[in-house]
C-alpha cells in the first residue's frame, strides 16, 4: 500500500490535523507549531522546537539533570560524581545508559555506581551544604583513587539556596586543588534535556578547562591529534568509531566522555581537530575550544556505510595526502565486509519503512544507515532538538515525511497507528506501547541492550537488529487465528 | 578484521578481539594518565579488608548504591492498580521519564503517566497554571475515569498545595467538578518509594470514604463480611495478585484487592496497545469501606493507611510479606479466624506438597548463609522463609528498613537457632553490603538486579528477588506468595545451589569426581 508523495502529505496533513482534534483548542494551538510535513527544497522541517512542553500531555522528554549527569558527565569514568540531592534521580539514572568503560568499577573507576546525598528533610530545611562537605571527605576517604569529583544537582538544590560552588572551592584547596566541579543542571532548568548538556558543557568549560595545570598528564603531541566529541560508548559506539580513526592514521587523544577520563578531558585543547558526533550535547563546548584554543571541529556521522566512507573523506580533508590516503585504505579494508552484510540483510529489509523519535543526533543521523539496508524512514522527530538541528534534519529526510518535535504518547501512537512502519526506533517508554499493537520495535537510545551500532562493525550489528526485530516469527502470531 | 558477516559480533565477544584489545591497552597507556596497575590491585584488597569496612560503615553522610527509590515512584505504582486511572505528577517532567523508564525496564510493559511539566518560571510562581492546563490536557487526550496527582520533590520545596490546586483546576473547568482527582503529597526527601505507595493509596482510599475533599457527604460504613487486601510496592504484583485471588477463591471469601495493578502490568500482545486493563474500579474503592477487615500483606509498605482504615471501623491484619510455610499458614489462619470459613483441603494438599519438597531438598540448604537486602517485608518474609529451611540469613541488610523493622528481624532470629549469629542492618546500602560479603562471606545473595555488581566483586551467587529486576526476564510474571509461590522460590534457591556446586566440581580430572549425575 505504498502511498504516492502526494497522498502521503495530504495523508499527514489529514493525520495531523486529526491529532490536534484531541487537544483542548489552547493546547492544540501549541502543538500545532510542532507538527508537520516536510517539504523539498525548505531550509528546516517547518516546526518549532526547544520549547516547554505541555502539561499533562505524556511528552516523552527527561530534565537537565538527565542531560548533565545521565549524558555528559556520567561516562567520566575515572571521576566520582554524585546526584546531590534526593535518592531517585540517581537510582532510575544508575548504570542504565550502558555507557561502556574498561576499569576497576570501585576502585579506580565508578561508572555503574550509584552516589547520592539522598537528601531528607532536614537537608532541605536547613540546606545541604555541611553533608556536601562531609560527602567529599567520605569519597576521598573510601575512594582514594577517583580523579575528580562532580556534584550533579537535583531540582531542590537550586530551590533551597545552596551555594556548592562555594563547597567545591572550599574543599578543593583543602584537597590539595582536588578537581571538584559544580553542575548546576537542576531538572527544572530549561525545558529539556538539552539545557543540561549546555549547562554541562559549560561546567567542564569553567571547571576544568580554566583550571588545568598544564604540567598535568603530559604526552608530545602529534600533528594527527583528535579527541572524539559526543560519543557516550553506548554498548561499545566510541571504540568501534575510534578504531577507524587510529587506522586511517589518526591519533584520538580523548573520549567525549563515553569510556572518557578526566585528564582526556584536560587535553583536549592539543587536539589539531575535535570530531563531533551528537552536536547537540556537545556543539557548546566544541564552539568554546574553537575561539579559545583555536582546534576545529567537523560534525560526522558513522551510522551506516554510506555516511562512514563520506564521513572518513570529511574528517582526512583536514589533514594532509597520508591521512587521505589512510581514510580510502580503511574504506577499503571495509568494503567486502559492507557489501557482505549488505548482500545478507538488504533482501530482507528492502522497502520497510520506519518512524523514529528519539534524542540527540539520531533522529537524523541514522536515516543513512537504514537506506545502506534499502530502508525508508517516513516520519522522524526530537525529543530535545533545536532548529539547527532540523535544518541539518533536511540533509536526512525525504520529501513528505512525516516530522513531530517532541511527540506526545497519544500523537506518537496515533501517527503510528496510521502510517503502520515496518519498525518503529524509539525509547524504552515507547516499546511495549508499540510492540503491543504488533509493530516490531527497536530502542534507538540503549541500542536495545545491543551495539555497537557505529563504524563499520557497529553496522553488522545494526542489520541484524533491524532484521531481527522486523522478521521475528511473533509478529505473524499477534492475531489468534480464529479471529477474522 | 573483528566483524564479519556471516557471524556477527556484538558488545559481547567484538572487543575481545586483538584490534580491540591492542585499541584498549593504547588509550589507557598513553591517554588516561591512570593508577599504575598496582596501586589499583592494592586497593582493590583493602577494600576487602577490616579495616576498610569500619571505614565504610562509619560513613554517615554518603550514601552509595542504596536500595530504594524515591516516594513518587511508589504513588505511579499504586495508581497503576486502580480501573482507568492516570498518574499525574505534579512538578518537574524528568522524573515522570525516569518512573516510567524505571517500571518498563522491570515489568517489560508500557506505564503511562504524566507530569505537570514544571521549569523555571513555575518555580518562582508556583506551579497552578501547570495544573489547570495539565488536568485539562490529560482528561482530553487520555480519557482517563480518575487522575491521581502526586508530586516531585520540586512541588513539594516550594510548597505547592495540591488540594487547592485541583479546586481551582475544577472552578476553572479543566475538569467537571465531580470529576475524581485523588491525591497525595510525595515528597522525595522522606521515606522512601514504599512510603510513596502507602501516601498515594491512602489519598484514593481516603477521597472516596472521606467526601471527596468536602465535596460529598463521607460514606457511611455499612459491615459486609467482605476482605479487602493491600499487596504493597511489589516487584511480583503480576504473579501475586492472582495467586491471592485463587486463594480467596479457594476458601470462598468475598474480596476486593486495594490496589491491582496485575492486568495493567500484564497486557497482551495482540494488536491492540490497552492503556488501561484491569485495576481496582472505583465502587469497589468506595465499597471497601464496609469489609470486615482489610489484610494488609506489607506492613511497612502502607502503615498510614492500615491507621486510616483502622480508624475506619474495620480490623487491619498487617503481615510482613508472608511466604513460605509458616507466613503463608499464618495469612489462611488469620483469613480463616476473621472470616470463619475453614481452609479447605485443596490448600492444606498444596502445603502438604510444599513441606513434601523442603523434606526433599532441605539438606541441599541446610546451614547455607544466605546475605539479603531489599525493602523491609521481603526481608522479614524470606528470613522467615529462610530459617525454616535451615538456612542462616547472615546478612538482612535494608536502605528504607528503620529501627522497628530491624527489631522485627532480630525477633524472627531470635525465635530460631538458625538465627543465630544473624545480623540486621536497617539503613544501610550496598556499598555497606559489599563489605560484609569480604569481611564474613556468605554461600548466597539474594537481591535485586543491582545485586549483580555484588556478586561480579564478591563472588557470591546472586538470586534475583525483589525490585528492580532489569536483567532477567518475565521472573514477575509467576507469583512468590502462597505456598505455590514458596515452592517457587524453593526452586531458585535449590537451582542457583546446584548450579554453583556444579561450577565447583567440574575442573576435569581435579574436581569432577563430585560432578555427580544425582544430587
């Protein structure tokens, strides 16, 4: 029932317009702005984006808190970072992100470990300030090893007045100018989880940056020097890209922050280039490196072989003939295992359609991938992205799909509902919901306790994934067969 | 080259390859500016030691890897078990993302529930305008019959008032006036996530028999000989509920469960997303009232509703998550006393088959130690459970169990000789845990998935009971109450037992001569 380009828009308009029918008038006035189709040749999708949501709604967004500690600074993985504040936060955030590290998980590493204040009443009535302090003697004593510690705020911090930058400098200098770093990512702040990042970013910026001796971890630098920005090494996603940068001559110096320690953190300034995967989570601090320490950054994309090989050019256009040379080698190291997987999946996945909604880059990024596989994605959305972000969506999408910026469950369910996708790449909130209705389902955020998905290995990996989830067997069983 | 197409790798065997590893040892050699290797080894064994656990147990402000969550994460619980009802939580969104996260990655089941989105500007003007709008949208778009509101910490420090709040949302026609809107204040810097399910049941429970915030005349209680049942936050609620429910069935009591949510959390795949299945409906809640007594199977887990309902006329039997033998003799006996009815044989015949298995096994479990941590009634229950088979509960470690809990285990120890040498720790964490696992290590640990890093550092085999459980699949689905759900539990302990006594005997030509075919 494939659906010509003009049915196609007028079917989204007409879906659209469906969706806005639920709303009361001042809310579907709001979400309208969010809602539309994209159209050939236009400079952004035509929505609105990065504003509040509404209230009641089920928007499918998390808080800066999540931004901050949940994205940028979690993977930090030689650091102690502690969700200053009530118990939750950190317990529904705890080791979920499947940011891989290599490392002695309490001893010198702490990633898939859980600190907290877990704050009770008498902190918020009298502040936090004095357990902060005894906190920071607490780790250092039973944690001697940690590199640096960050104090991720929760939303009554900033409610209740307290003031822990003046705790991080007090105990820095009683530490010995120990690296301690305030993160004021409240989860009121901002309507998302972008500002967190932002506020993150800004944080390393003012914390780190401007404090680094530069004595500090040493190492001669080399005209081939890059730091990989805004990758979280979700199910293995930064050392599956960094492998292609080394061969193709490259050196990577850091790891932004997936599999990241803090002294990678402080060198990166003597990167001759930063590469930027997720821009939105980290596009602030890669801008800040540019005007103060002059390093460039290039946005990339190592989601499918397409975006890869057009990626390695990019990136090698940066340097000099050896790295060029170094990038077509490495295209062509990868060739037969491309065409293989592709020979091996394509038939299996040719003309399936999907619908995205996730965070980040991939609401874009991945389209590339999809199409190596002969797949379409018809309708894509943020869940926290800016404009830039869909004006750099027009470089992915086709005409006519179908864009939704911070989707509702009820339009998300909706739109799914009549444009029946093959597959449908989302987060673990909309997995069950679609799975439910019989519609194969891929989690877009956790790789679905997958991955890696980037580079060249990472995309085996993704065809099969996408060929598991949509040819299983069960989706042939979702209807008892006595039912017509 | 690592990949390879006919047979993919993924996270799980890709980086063992030699590109990988030689990738692994360059980072770290030249780029992270780590601890030498033997510094790390040494304080990886002072971190076993003595000395290091006073140290770790001496910490009064740091808490790390605890062993609960937060109140509001309780009242999504509690309002999931009720008919066509929506959770609305009043204050920031992100935590609305994180329970529903939270209860998918548990129960592999959608849970939907909203948020009142609050930022910036709500923080200094209170959050009101959220409400008005957000009742409004979520009775649009979701068609809910009840919306349960509770709140984020960030409504509650700056003290948003949800009784005038809904008022106004109504006066301001969000929602027609009669329109049910229970509601609790959750504070997230008190208690603990079991504290949030009693806070969130007792604001539905009272709304209904107290005049819907002086708005009706509260209901008079009119005795029926009727039971009502409490389960409390439960990891298992869709295996135990019905269990319950056949109990109930086999010894002809009328009842009404307070709180169901084991069809809400246990819808089919069948083409059709259901957002609301089953639950407690509304005239059930309202009919509760008259029961003869309510048994409430987590004391802990809803104290301030056991008073109100106390207060309300009717007998309360607090249990502390009876299972095994002995708790699940003392659920039909107490059932039986208030309701008169006999238990009936095909009970006692499940009982029988259950001793009829522990007879069977319990050497294989005799004397094992067992460490255990997790929320305050499983503990009490599978201590329980646990020296009645002759095991030693070492270590019954809770984050949200106090001092009155912890004085209920100690009595549960001291009523056994398997209890002795047991020790209880109320307020404590894994970390804590961890610990105690070096210091005076145990044959088994019995915990929730995070239990797993335990078991990685320590060398303890893990069983999988409580909450959360991300890792194993569909373990919720079978119940753990009653005797069937003992025999159940049973079945794991004596499995994980097996499994590591063969892992111990099956070095070849050194050990397996215990690698027996019949154990």
């Amino acid at each position: 029932m494939s659906l010509t380009l003009e049915e196609s828009k007028a079917r989204n308009k007409q879906l659209i317009d469906e969706v806005l029918k639920a709303y009361p008038e001042k809310t579907a006035k709001r979400r309208a702005k969010h809602l539309n189709t994209f159209e050939e040749g236009k400079s952004d999708c035509n929505v609105k984006s990065n504003i509040k949501s509404i209230p009641g709604v089920m928007t499918i967004r998390g808080c800066a808190y999540a931004g901050s500690k949940g994205v940028v600074w979690g993977p930090i993985k030689d650091m102690i970072h502690i969700s200053h504040g009530p118990v939750g936060c950190g317990q529904y955030s705890w080791a979920s992100r499947r940011n891989y590290y290599i490392g002695t998980t309490g001893v010198d590493s702490f990633g898939t470990m859980q600190f907290t204040s877990d704050f009770q009443e008498k902190d918020i009535v009298f502040g936090g300030d004095k357990k902060l302090d005894k906190i920071i003697d607490e780790i250092q004593e039973l944690f001697p090893l940690n590199k640096g510690i960050s104090i991720q705020s929760e939303c009554p911090i900033g409610l209740i007045g307290d003031d822990i930058e003046a705790v991080s400098k007090r105990k820095s200098k009683q530490l010995n100018n120990h690296t301690i770093i305030p993160v004021r990512c409240e989860g009121f702040r901002g309507v998302s989880q972008s500002l967190g990042h932002h506020i993150a970013n800004d944080a390393i910026r003012d914390w780190v940056f401007d404090k680094v001796d530069p004595e500090k971890n040493k190492f001669e630098s080399s005209p081939y020097d890059v730091a990989i920005i805004g990758d979280y090494n979700i199910g293995g996603d930064a050392w599956s890209s960094r492998i292609l940068l080394e061969e193709m001559g490259l050196r990577v110096i850091a790891q932004w922050s997936g599999d990241g320690t803090l002294a990678e953190l402080e060198n990166t300034p003597k990167a001759k280039l930063n590469v930027l995967h997720c821009y939105r989570s980290m596009n602030y601090i890669s801008r800040h490196m540019e005007e103060k320490y002059g390093v460039p950054w290039v946005e990339y994309n190592f989601f499918g072989p397409s975006k890869i090989e057009a990626s390695l050019r990019e990136i090698a256009g940066h340097f000099d003939d050896k790295i060029k040379e170094g990038a077509e080698r490495v295209i062509a190291k990868y060739k037969a295992l491309t065409e293989a997987v592709i020979a091996k999946y394509r038939p299996r996945l040719e003309g399936k359609t999907v619908m995205l909604f996730v965070g980040g880059l991939r609401p874009r990024h991945v389209i590339g991938a999809y199409e190596d596989l002969g797949m379409n994605v018809v309708g894509t959305g943020y869940e926290f992205g800016h404009n830039d972000d869909y004006q750099r969506t027009t470089h992915y999408v086709k005409d006519g799909t179908l864009i939704y910026d911070d989707v509702t469950g009820f339009e998300f369910e909706k739109f799914v509902e009549k444009v029946q996708p093959d597959l449908v790449g989302s987060g673990i909130k909309e997995k069950y919901v679609f799975q439910k209705m019989g519609v194969p389902f891929r989690q877009m955020h956790s790789w679905d306790y997958s991955g890696p998905y980037h580079g060249y290995d990472g995309f085996g990996i993704f065809a099969r994934d996408m060929d598991m989830a949509i040819n299983s067997p069960v989706w042939s069983l979702t209807r008892a067969p006595w039912k017509k | 080259m690592p990949q390879n197409a006919e047979d993919i790798l993924d996270h799980a065997t890709l980086f063992r390859q030699p590109e990988y590893v030689e990738l692994f040892e360059n980072k770290k050699k030249n780029f992270e500016f780590g601890v030498p290797a033997d510094r790390v080894q040494q304080i990886v064994q002072w971190t076993k030691s003595v000395e290091y656990k006073e140290k770790n147990f001496a910490r009064d402000s740091l808490t790390i890897n605890p062993a609960k969550a937060c109140q509001p994460l309780g009242a999504v619980f509690a309002a999931n078990g009720f008919a066509k009802t929506l959770s609305f939580v009043h204050g920031s969104q992100g935590c609305v993302a994180y329970y529903r996260s939270h209860f998918s990655r548990h129960f592999k089941e959608p849970t939907s529930c909203v948020s009142s989105s609050m930022t910036e500007d709500a923080a200094v003007f209170g959050g009101l305008n959220n409400m008005v709008d957000g009742l409004a949208n979520t009775l649009n778009l979701y068609k809910p019959e009840m919306i349960a509101v509770s709140t984020t910490c960030m409504a509650e420090v700056i003290g948003d008032d949800l009784n005038a709040f809904i008022k106004t949302a109504k006066e301001k026609g969000s929602l027609p006036a009669e329109f049910d809107v229970p509601f609790a204040h959750t504070p997230a810097f008190v208690g603990s996530h079991i504290t949030g399910y009693d806070n969130a049941l007792l604001g539905i429970i009272r709304h209904f028999w107290d005049g819907k915030a002086d708005t009706v005349p509260k209901l008079e209680r009119v005795p029926n000989e009727s039971i009502n049942f409490i389960g409390g936050f439960d990891g298992f609620v869709v295996g135990n509920i019905p269990e319950v429910r056949r109990i109930f069935k086999l010894m002809g009591v009328e009842h009404t469960f307070l709180c169901d949510p084991s069809d809400n959390w246990n819808t089919p795949t069948d083409g059709e997303f259901r957002m609301y299945d089953g639950g407690t409906t509304k005239k059930q809640v309202e009919e509760a009232l008259n029961a003869k007594a309510t048994f409430v199977f987590q004391e802990f887990s809803a104290l301030k509703t056991s008073k109100f309902i106390g207060e309300h006329g009717q007998e309360v039997v607090a249990l502390n998550h009876p299972m095994g033998v002995t708790g699940t003799d003392k659920f039909l006996m107490e059932l039986a006393r208030i309701t008169g009815k006999p238990i009936p044989p095909e009970l006692e015949r499940e009982r029988g088959r259950l001793v009829d298995a522990i007879a069977d096994s319990q050497a294989h479990l005799h004397g094992k130690k067992y460490a255990l941590y997790g929320d305050p009634d499983l503990m009490l229950g599978l201590t329980q459970f646990l020296l009645e088979l002759g095991a030693e509960p070492v270590h019954v470690l809770s984050t949200n169990g106090d001092n009155d809990w912890a004085a209920k285990v100690q009595a549960l120890f001291d009523a056994s000789p398997f209890g002795k040498g047991c020790k209880v720790y109320p307020k404590r964490d894994l970390w804590h845990m961890r610990s105690l696992l070096f210091t005076e290590p145990v044959d088994f640990l019995i915990g929730n998935t995070y239990g797993k890093y335990l078991e990685r550092d320590t060398g303890t085999p893990l069983i999988r009971l409580g909450f959360p459980i991300f890792d194993r699949h569909h373990y919720h689905r079978t119940p753990i109450w009653g005797y069937e759900g003992a025999m159940r539990v049973l079945v794991m302990l004596l499995d994980e037992y097996f499994e590591a006594l063969d892992a111990k005997t099956n070095d070849i030509a050194k050990t397996d001569y215990s690698f027996d075919i019949i154990r």
